[in-house]
C-alpha cells in the first residue's frame, strides 16, 4: 500500500508552488490530488478520508491562526495548519449565473 506521495510523481501538481489545504478560503471547493508527508501524517489523513480524487469544502479558516475546518465526505473535521498545508488540492471552479442581457 502506498500512503505516502511525494513531489515528481505524475499528477501531484506543479511542484512546491502547488495550491495547499491551507490556501484555500471559506466556502472553497477542491478535489485532493496528493499528500506531501510522511508515512504516519499520510496514513492518518487517509483514515479521515482525505485520499486522492476526494472533495473537500473549506467551511471555516480563521485569518490568522488555528484550526481550518473541513467537510469531507459529509464529515466535518478540524485540521491545524502544518497538516492542511501538505494536502495538494486543486480548486473546483464553479460557474456562476450568467449576466442578464
């Protein structure tokens, strides 16, 4: 079993400039495509649910400091920082109410 992904592996992203857990603001949508940790940070998040090709919603993020909440797979979670930050996401861009005209 693998649980620990790493940067050069295809599909992870861009390298360390990638879009994080923790860039994300409230109300932000994302699919995971990788965890950049180790084996026992990795595997935990996978018992959360926090695997490849899952959704994640941002629901609350302080500005400064704390937890992040997020809803995943209809579970709410509290993630601190340093744990969100080695989550690669890539933001789900939905499409708003075109303007009347």
């Amino acid at each position: 079993m693998g649980y620990r992904w790493r940067w050069g592996r295809r599909g992870l992203g861009q390298g360390p400039g990638g879009t994080t857990l923790a860039d994300l603001g409230p109300g932000s949508e994302a699919v995971v495509r990788g965890v950049v940790a180790g084996y026992n940070v990795a595997r935990r998040l996978a018992d959360m649910g926090i695997t490849p090709g899952t959704v994640v919603r941002v629901v609350r993020k302080n500005a400064l400091m704390g937890p992040i909440e997020v809803e995943v797979r209809g579970t709410r979670l509290l993630l601190g920082r340093g744990i969100a930050s080695k989550v690669l996401v890539e933001p789900i861009i939905r499409p708003g109410p075109l303007p009347p005209g």
